[in-house]
C-alpha cells in the first residue's frame, strides 16, 4: 500500500470535508440502502464496523457499529467484525485495493462487507460539458471531475481483495438544479469536489461557467429547464471465505443434462467440412 502512487490529494480533501454538511441526499439514500441489505441477510451482527468520515449519520443509522475514518491504514484489528461497511469513498481511495483487503482482514470468517462507491456514470453530464467547454475556449482539456470506476472493475477489486461470492450491482439516483452554481454548491457540501493531485487550480472564470452552463442546459435539462445530475451508486457485497460456504462445481461433474432439466431434445451441432 506504501508504494501505491497518490491520485488524489488528502490534505485538500480533508479540508473540503471539514467544510462539507453532515447530511445529503446522496449518503441518506445509501445509509437506507445499507440497512435493507442488513436486514435481507438471514443472521444478526453482533459486532459491526463502518468506514466512513461521515460519522454521525452513519452513527444514527448503526448505533452499535464502530466508526472509524476512511484514512489509508484503517483501525480495524484483525478478525473482529461480523459486518463491515465501507460508506462511499473509495471511488477516492489512493489505494481501494489496499482498503478492501483491510476489511477482509478485519471480517471474522463468514463475515459480511458492504461496500459503497460512487460509478463512472456519477455526473457524466458535469464531466461532458466542462469537456467540451474547455476545448472550445482553450483547445484543450483537463480533468475537471475525476474519473470513477465503472462497476466491472469494482466488482473485480472484490475478488482480487480475497473476498468470496463477490457481488457488484448498483442504483442510480438523478438530482435536478436550477443553474451550475446550485450544482456545485451540493458538491461542495456533500465534500465530492475534485481533488485530484493533477487538478487545474485556476478559477474558471465567469465567461467559461457561462458558456458551460449554455451548453450544460442544451443538451442536459429536463422539461422544467432545470439541469439533470446523475449520481450512480455502486454496491460491493462480499463474504470473508469460511468452509461453509458454496463451492463451485467442478467442470463435468453435473449429474443431469441441461436439456434434461429444460425438458427439450438436444440436437447435435453439424458437423463442419474440413
């Protein structure tokens, strides 16, 4: 984890999430989501974690959990926990690898994580519009909004973390502003503004927000000329490995054909000429 290169710049996040507000749309929806899927799991956990630097709400929703900040090395002691939760930030993770292994590690086997992360659809219209701002004022581009995984790559983290019967599967929630100011100040207090190391600093001036804002709002506003934010919510589930769990079968060792149990005629494939 030590030689893991920095993407994300902790110091300037750490400031933005003092000034961020304890509660937002976004994180009530996935606390909700956190505690169905809680419940949905036939067992009772008696010994709870959650990885979070929103420690309050999450506090409210699980008052018998330990809350811990999502810092680099995670206080968690080894084969403790029943249910960890990581509570959406490792889409800025200098090392989400690193972070999902220290939750495995902290699971007791057959221990339950949940992990929540924002997608790589979250705030594509943000993402095209500042694009194809910038290019046409400056011929250029740079990252305005750092980029978040798409679920395929989350779920394979899982596996690679050493968790077993890895599940990715995500939500997606649509916000709607009346201007690009009211937008970045929901960012601004939900502490999701962009912190990447490689950033552009510069303010972007009047001129620049104006033009993105015309270009936002032709091509990503609804009926009511309001723009349209997307806010995709991955969901990570894995289990600590443990012998009672199911295995795979291995290849050829089905007892019944597959036409069998569909109940119709298996045909041969014709055979190919040389």
């Amino acid at each position: 984890m030590s030689g893991t290169p920095e993407l994300f710049d902790h110091p300037a996040r750490n400031l933005r999430r003092r000034r961020a507000d304890a509660h937002n749309f976004i994180l009530e929806e996935i606390v909700i989501e956190a505690q169905e899927r809680r419940k949905t799991v036939n067992r009772s956990f008696a010994s709870p974690a959650v990885v979070s630097w929103q420690k309050a709400t999450w506090r409210e929703a699980f008052p018998d959990a330990l809350i811990i900040e999502d810092d680099n090395i995670l206080d968690l002691t080894h084969l403790t926990h029943d249910l960890v939760i990581h509570g959406n930030s490792l889409h800025a993770a200098n090392d989400p690898v690193g972070q999902l292994i220290q939750c495995r590690r902290a699971l007791k086997s057959d221990g339950l994580f949940l992990g929540f992360a924002f997608g790589g659809q979250t705030l594509n219209e943000l993402r095209a519009t500042l694009a194809t701002c910038e290019i046409e004022l400056t011929g250029g581009m740079s990252p305005r909004v750092f980029p978040m995984a798409e679920i395929r790559d989350l779920g394979g983290l899982l596996q690679r973390a050493g968790f077993a019967l890895p599940v990715a599967d995500s939500f997606t929630l649509r916000a709607s502003y009346k201007n690009l100011p009211a937008l970045f100040k929901d960012l601004r207090a939900m502490g999701e503004t962009n912190t990447l190391k490689d950033r552009h600093r510069a303010y972007l001036g009047k001129a620049f927000l104006n033009r993105a804002e015309d270009i936002y709002r032709e091509n990503y506003s609804d009926e009511n000329d309001r723009l349209i934010a997307t806010f995709e919510i991955i969901i990570l589930t894995g289990w600590a490995p443990d012998e009672s769990q199911p295995k795979p079968l291995r290849p050829g060792s089905a007892a019944q054909r597959l036409a069998d149990a569909l109940g119709t005629k298996e045909s041969p494939l014709p055979r190919q000429n040389d």
